[in-house]
C-alpha cells in the first residue's frame, strides 16, 4: 500500500522537519535528512552521509557540519561541508565557508573567507582505454 518512490539522497536515514513558524535554541545533532524552513540559534552538525538543507526562509545563527549542504537561507556562523556543498541564489552567509565540492548560484552571498578543503578524497583514475 505505501512505497517508497524515491531513495534518500542521504542514505536511506529519516528526514526531520523545522517548519517556518518554529525557533529552536540549541544545538541539534542529526543523521538523514534535515530540512531547516525556521529558525536555529545554534549548532547544527550532520552525522555519516547526512544532507542539511536551508530554505529560502531559514534562518541559522551557529556554525554548521554536514557532509552536504544546501543553502537558500540566511547563516550566521561558519559552515563546514566535507563533501558537497550547493550555494543557491537566496544564500546569505556571515562567515567562514569550508568545502571540498562548491556550486554556487547567481547571486548567492558570502560574507566571510571561502576554503578549499584540501585533505578532500581523491578521485580513482579512470581506466585505461586497452583495458576495455
């Protein structure tokens, strides 16, 4: 009767909601999923192959950790991504941008220093052509 259409892209983990009439203070831990359409006064940090998103409402005043991120909301803290990090056109940050794979829209803002992350995972080498 109920299935699944579609896989999580954060690893099959459950997804969590902040609608945009509710402020939470305090630090939030999570794995899955986590869809910020509020307010956040404090830190948010994504466990395993978790996905962190920040709608176009959201407002998130702490630093951020998350193996992906998609931004369209207001942060005012660092924000550290350690594997996929998507600016979107409404992103306003104040602070510190730490990633290892950046896509960032028109007219996306960053108010702070943007950093590569150097110790990324290196991609495997392709194989050669005679071996195919």
């Amino acid at each position: 009767m109920f299935r699944k259409t579609r896989k999580d892209r954060a690893g099959g983990g459950a997804t969590s909601l902040i609608a945009a009439d509710t402020t939470v203070h305090g630090d939030i831990t999570f794995s899955g999923t986590l869809h910020v359409c509020g307010c956040v006064i404090g830190n948010v940090r994504g466990d395993g192959e978790a996905l962190f998103t920040l709608s176009a409402g959201g407002v998130i005043e702490g630093g951020v950790l998350a193996p992906q991120a998609v931004i369209n909301g207001t942060l005012r803290g660092d924000i550290h991504v350690t594997q996929h990090l998507q600016l979107a056109a409404a992103a306003r940050i104040e602070g510190d941008v730490r990633y290892c794979s950046l896509e960032m829209a028109a007219g996306a803002q960053v108010n702070g220093r943007m950093l590569h992350d150097a110790d990324a995972p290196k991609r495997l080498a392709a194989p050669d052509a005679a071996e195919a």
